[in-house]
C-alpha cells in the first residue's frame, strides 16, 4: 500500500473553495509560506535531510564564533625575556633590526642590544632611560651619565660634558634628541633642599624633577620645577615643541590625596638660559607614556585612567572610549596602542588622527602588561603574570582582520538554532498525533 492509498483524500469540494479580495490573498500566501516549510522539515518529506543539514551546519557555524571569541588571533606567548629579570625600557632603530633594552635582573641595571635572537650585555653603570634616533641611541643614567651608542651598537660610548655646576646627584630619566648631539635631558635631582613641612616631609621625596638642555660639550642651567608636589617622568620633542608628562598632588592633606596626570609645556632652552615649563593640563590619574607622531606633529599622552591628544596649535582633547592602560606604543601608521591587565579582555587602539579609542577582544590572560613597544611588524607586550616576567607579542593586521563575534550576533544564534530545533520537535509531534487519529 503506498502513502497516497492510506492517507485520507481531499475531496474535490475542498479543492475548489476560493477566497476573493487582499485579505484572502494574503492568508493564501501566508498559508503557502507555513506549508513549505512544513514540507521541508516534516518527517517523511523529502527536504527532511536539508533541514537537517541547514540545522548542522548551523550549529557549527555558531560553535565556530563562540570559540574564535575565546582565542586572539595574533596574540601569541613569547621567550625572548628570561623570567628572572624584567625590561624596564626598550627603543629600536629605524629600520627594526636592532632593539636596546634596559632590564632589571636581580635588582641590578643593565643595557642589553638585542636583533631580534640574540641578546648583548653592554657596559653601562646606572642607566635609567634609553631613548633612539635616525643614527642610534642615547643611555641616560646617575650623576650625570651619557651615553651614545650608533647604528649597530656594539660598545656604549660615554659622552663627558661640561656641566653647569655639577653633575653629582643629577640622575638623567628621560632624553628628547633628534639627532644625537644636542636636546633636552629631565633630570631627577637629589640635591634639592628637603621640605620644611613635616607632613610633606613624610609622604614626598625631596627629589625635584627639572629640565636642562644639553649640546655635544656642555650643560645648560636648571629650569625651576613646576612644583614639589609634581614629578615628570618622560619627555618628547617634535621640531622645536617639547612636552613633559608626570604625576602630582594637587590636595591639602597628602596623606588622603591621589596621584593626578601632570602634562606640561617646555618652552625654549639651550647651554645659556634654562627651559621654561608650563603647567598645561591636570589628568585624573599618572600619565607614563607621551608618543609623538612626526608625521602628524601631534602628541598623544597615555595614562592610567585617560589618553589626551595634544594638536600641532597646543589644543588638548581628551580621547573618548578609553578604559585606562599601563603601557602604550605608537606604529608606523601613528596608531596608539595601549594594554594594561589583559585579564580585562581588551587591547585598546586609538587609530591615527582620531580622537576615539577602539576595543579589540583578546583571549583572557593574567599578564599585566608594563612595557609595550612595535618592531615593524606586531606589537610586543611585557610584564609579569603568575610565573614572573612574561611577554606576548599581538599582530595588529591579524586581530583587525578578523570578525569576532559580538553579542548582538551570538544571540541571533542562539534564536535561529531554538527555532530550528522548535520546529523539529513541533514536526515530529505533529505527526505523531497524525497517527494516533489515523
């Protein structure tokens, strides 16, 4: 007996029934649409196995997304650092062959050059900043300490100027060159008078952070510090436009108040007259990294909770979608890439020329990220998670070039996979009553 003999028939009356008007055409087609997919997933059709290759299919698609959310295209774990020390501070020539570190291991100080394998020690006492140009490197360190290194850097060559007044105590962290002989140093000095209030005395260093310019045989006077509540960590010149970024406290008790970002202006400067430095903007939390983008001539400042991007006219605009970050660096393009706690699920990038930050989900990991520099071509990330010292590496181009799944499209998902399966369970229910009235 075959199916059309033991299912009831139609009768012709039914068949000839017409509907007349929109209304009834529209409950025909409607009627249609239910009917065909009906035909495609009811049991004994013969779409039966497309619906379920669709259904399949689909579930892989969806599996597929959910997974790729979970692991970073381009963020990969490196060994290029020994877990027993840490880079404090890494600059690589223009063409990216070449990189000085400044590491820490085992409490002690030490410049390494490093192409890429392999890594050098170089001699160098006391080194606190390393900073790059067209020709080479700069290694600023204690009582005055200047190095130069060139092209290839094989050997640290100290470079003796004739200071305005002495050198001891003037510990150099930070150097803006352009070209290797002359420029502007942020020296920490140590012999600034101690504060006369205790209170100050107890919760501030009597350190003072000052600028001073320097040319290949002397160095200039000492600019007045902004304050000794204001510490300036890093310094970044484009032509003749200099900027200084810090940190400072800005309440009347120390005790109770917090660290706020210092950015500040340096105006003028050279072996006969002392800088000039100009409070520009107090920021909500320290600011550790300034990037400036020759191309552009614009700044961009990194801090903790905030990123502003200083115009080639001095006009300051905070970068809006900014998370906070630990560390940041700039590449060829003038895109500002920051990263603090990876834990976070986010690497953030602020594209050249813009004033909004863009979120890229990684894979969650516990490296808290203190250092970031760009070789040509991926970003390096360092610092510590839960075995010590630990460094990745993130390719931009793969992370951007790949769709992550957002939740918008997880949940459109998660309702086609239901209704398919719906509709599965509503067909073989459906026939299963078919045949108990049969």
């Amino acid at each position: 007996m075959t199916d059309s003999e033991a299912l009831p028939q139609k009768s012709e009356s039914s068949k000839s029934v017409s509907h007349t008007g929109d209304s009834g055409d529209e409950n025909s087609q409607a009627s249609g649409v239910v009917s065909g997919w009906r035909q495609w997933i009811k049991e004994e059709s013969d779409h039966q196995w497309l619906s379920l290759v669709i259904f399949v299919f689909a579930i892989l698609i969806g599996a597929q997304m959910i997974v790729s959310a979970s692991v970073t295209p381009g963020l990969n774990s490196t060994d290029y650092n020994s877990q027993e020390s840490s880079i404090i501070d890494m600059e690589w020539n223009d063409d990216y062959s070449m990189a000085l570190l400044l590491v820490n291991s085992h409490g002690e100080k030490q410049v390494e050059a490093w192409d890429g394998v392999n890594r050098t020690p170089l001699a160098f006492d006391g080194g606190r900043t390393i900073t790059s140009w067209q020709g080479g490197w700069l290694i600023g360190g204690d009582d005055g300490a200047l190095g130069r290194c060139l092209v290839t850097c094989s050997t640290i060559t100290p470079i003796n100027l004739e200071w305005n007044g002495s050198s001891i105590g003037q510990r150099i962290i930070g150097i803006s060159t352009s070209n290797g002989d002359s420029g502007l140093l942020l020296i920490r000095s140590t012999d600034a008078s101690p504060t006369e209030d205790p209170d100050q005395f107890l919760f501030r260093s009597n350190e003072s952070v000052v600028i001073r310019a320097f040319n290949s045989t002397h160095v200039g006077p000492t600019s007045e510090a902004l304050s000794s509540d204001i510490s300036l960590t890093a310094i970044s010149s484009i032509d003749e436009t200099t900027y200084a970024i810090g940190y400072g406290w800005f309440g009347n008790n120390p005790a109770l108040t917090s660290e706020n970002g210092v950015i500040a202006e340096v105006i003028g400067g050279d072996t006969e007259n002392a800088p000039q430095i100009q409070l520009r903007h107090i920021g909500p939390a320290l600011y550790h990294t300034i990037l400036a983008n020759a191309a552009s001539d614009e700044f961009v400042v990194v801090g903790d909770l905030d990123s502003v991007v200083i115009s080639p006219q001095g006009t300051l605009e905070i970068v809006s979608e900014m998370n906070g970050a630990n560390a940041a660096t700039m590449d060829d393009e003038g895109n500002v890439w920051m990263a603090g706690a990876l834990s976070s699920d986010f690497i953030q990038y602020i594209p050249a020329g813009e004033k909004v930050a863009v979120s890229i989900q990684i894979k969650s990991t516990d490296l808290d990220v203190s250092l970031m520099s760009y070789n040509g071509d991926v970003v390096l990330l360092h610092g510590t998670d839960s075995s010590g010292a630990a460094d990745m590496e993130f390719n931009m181009d793969a992370s951007k070039n790949t769709i992550v799944p957002s939740n918008f499209s997880r949940l459109l998902f998660i309702i086609f996979g239901s209704t398919l399966v719906v509709m599965k369970v509503w067909s073989i229910w459906a026939r299963a009553q078919y045949n108990k009235q049969s």
